[in-house]
C-alpha cells in the first residue's frame, strides 16, 4: 500500500519512516465459473517520524478496501472491481477518498 510511510520514505533528519501495516483478501469460488472476493488493507506511519506540516503535507493513514467478481466461462473471462482508498492528512485536510472502478474482459489460452 505504498511503503516507506506511503510514499514518504524519510522524514525528520533524513531518517526511514517507520510504517505499519497490512493487507487481507478473501476470495470464494462457488463453482469453478464463478470467483467473489473482497479485501481490507492500511499503511499507517510512526507520526513522529514524519515531516513537520509545512514542510511538506504529511499522509498520516491510507486505507484501502475492494470488492469484486469474476466470470470465466471458457474460454472466456469477466470481471467488474470496485476499490475506495482514503488517505488521511492533518486536520487543514482531513481525508480525501478515491473510488475506482475496474471492467476486464480477457481470454484464456
């Protein structure tokens, strides 16, 4: 989900900025046309470890979650996702989101 404190690799004193965090999925396939699954993950730096505001605008959390569905009937594939990242900053900011909406089609060869 970015690493290095999303994006921000060094911080005070030109030191790494120490960051935790993970991601988890979880697909289900009913039968073996069908695939549905969705996932939850976050990045969450030391905020000691960052750039005093002003310097630059720290991101203090990313979250990210998603959601989707494929279909393959053979020899084809289908699939729709739908993901939300929110990225949160000092309180001049707050958060900003992000939704992002994925259509495939592909073919299995």
């Amino acid at each position: 989900m970015g690493g290095g404190g999303i994006g921000q690799s060094l911080g005070n004193g030109d030191v790494p900025i120490r960051t935790k965090g993970g991601w988890a999925q979880l697909n289900i396939l009913p039968t073996s046309e069908w695939e549905l699954g969705g996932g939850y993950g976050q990045d969450d730096p030391d905020d000691n470890d960052l750039l005093p505001p002003g310097a630059v605008t720290p991101r203090l959390r990313n979250v990210s979650f998603e959601g989707h569905i494929t279909w393959r009937p053979s020899p084809l594939v289908f699939g729709v996702e739908f993901r939300r990242i929110t990225t949160t900053y000092p309180a001049a900011i707050n958060e900003q989101i992000a939704n992002h909406f994925n259509v495939g089609l592909g073919f299995v060869f």
